[in-house]
C-alpha cells in the first residue's frame, strides 16, 4: 500500500453550498472546455482544490477542480472534459447555457498549494486534471518569493489535438524564476509534418505522463514537491514511480483520490 500525501495540512477555507451562474463557456480543444460559473459571494478555496457541481437534472453531481484562483468576483471556473457517454458531461457540453443555475458546493480536497512549503514544484496534469494544475501554477506565481521559483508543468494528453496550454500559465510564467512545460503524448508518436513550428508537439515525450517525470528530471526528482490531477490510474502510476521505486518522500506528493 502506497500512502500518499491526501491529508494533513491546514485549508483555510470552509465548504459552503450555494447558487452559481454559468456565465461563460471557452472551447479548449474539439472535447475539453474551461467553464466559468460565479456566485454572489467571494471565490474562496486554496489552489488545487475541487468543488461538487450538482446539475439541475435529477441528482447529477460530479467533482471538479477549480483552474483558477480565489477572487472577490464569485468566478469559479473549471477545465472539464467531455466524456463519453457521460451524463454529467453531455449536460454541460450539450445543454447548459450561459445563465443557468447550478449548485455548487465546495471547495474540498488536500491536493491544494502548501504556502509554507519553499521546495521548486512538480505539477502533473492529464486530461481535465490539467485545471487543477493551472491553478497550483497560478497560485504558486502569487507567493512571495516566485521570483526565485521553479515549477515543471507536465501535461498528459492522447494525441497533439488534445494538448493544451491555458493562456493564464503564459502570464505566470512571468511572476516565476522559471516555468517548465513537458508535454507526453501516450496514443501519437510525433514524426514532424503538421507538428512542425509547434513546439508542445514536437518536444512531446511519447509515453504516459508519469513516465515523462521520471525521464525529464531524473537524478533531481528528490528536491521537488509534486502535485497532481487526472484519471486515477495516472496518479497511482505516478505515486509508484516516484515513491515506490525513487524513494521521493511520499509526504511530498499531492493528489485528490476519486472513485
């Protein structure tokens, strides 16, 4: 059993339920999209938490982290990915507009930001889990001290179609001392042609995303604290590759399990 940094820590913000607006939906790639929902009172929550959006269609809910960071506005938005067949999914891809009300609940999750942990950061997203990722990103630049920071991000996506870099990492990146973009394409093996000029796509590891973190940093994985997001057979992968055979201290790997 491998048992990872899921608990301890102190959050500083406390769940609370309450009405939300969709007020905006931006199309990321042909089935991912970030959604912007806002709510009377301030966004609070710690970067890399999730909040439980409850659908006005019977007793659909589903958990899905924040991308963004705590604002008085009430923004709240959210990478989601299309799934197929997926109920949840088709209801906000499909049939939910701008001005419809949702309930959210939230924040939850101890795969959030630690403020008093100085180490440079890892941060490992695959598919939506990349939000949750933005946010500990966006997060990390607004510390004191990011100036003097680094942070690796890893993105983990089936084909070059699916890759994305949300536009507020770019503005991060300027806060930073240094922010690393990894790409890993698990389904696609890049052999130029239409890649060529991009470079997400043309430095891609091919592989699974864990797989890239191990190759990448190598010797170097034992200084970092790591946060992750995605489907769970890649946080577990990652949690073995990196504890389980590395030895990196499992206190310093963060991520939220989801059934």
């Amino acid at each position: 059993m491998i048992r990872i940094g899921v608990g301890g820590g102190l959050r500083a913000h406390r769940p609370i339920r309450q009405a939300a607006t969709l007020k905006e939906v931006q199309p990321l790639t042909a089935d991912m999209a970030e959604f912007t929902f806002q709510t009377a009172n301030p966004a609070a929550f710690t970067p890399g938490q999730y909040a439980m959006i409850h659908l006005p269609d019977g007793e659909v809910e589903r958990a899905y982290s924040m991308s963004n960071v705590s604002n008085c506005h009430g923004h709240w938005r959210f990478v989601i990915k299309r799934t197929p067949n997926g109920h949840a999914s088709s209801l906000l891809f499909d049939k939910l507009e701008p001005g419809a009300t949702v309930t959210l609940d939230g924040p939850f999750g101890n795969a959030y930001l630690r403020p008093d942990d100085g180490r440079d950061i890892v941060c490992v997203g695959g598919g939506s889990g990349l939000g949750a990722m933005v946010s500990v990103v966006l997060g990390a630049a607004a510390q004191p001290g990011a100036e003097n920071r680094t942070v690796h991000l890893f993105i983990g996506a089936r084909n070059a179609a699916d890759l994305v870099v949300p536009a507020p990492v770019e503005m991060a990146a300027r806060r930073l001392n240094s922010l690393q973009i990894h790409t890993a394409l698990s389904e696609e093996v890049v052999q130029g042609g239409g890649s060529a000029g991009n470079a997400l796509v043309e430095g891609a590891y091919p592989g699974f995303v864990h797989e890239a973190v191990v190759t990448d940093l190598g010797e170097s994985l034992e200084s970092f604290t790591f946060y992750a997001a995605g489907p769970s057979a890649m946080t577990e992968q990652l949690a073995r590759s990196l504890v389980v055979e590395r030895g990196v201290d499992a206190d310093r790997l963060h991520f939220d399990r989801f059934c």
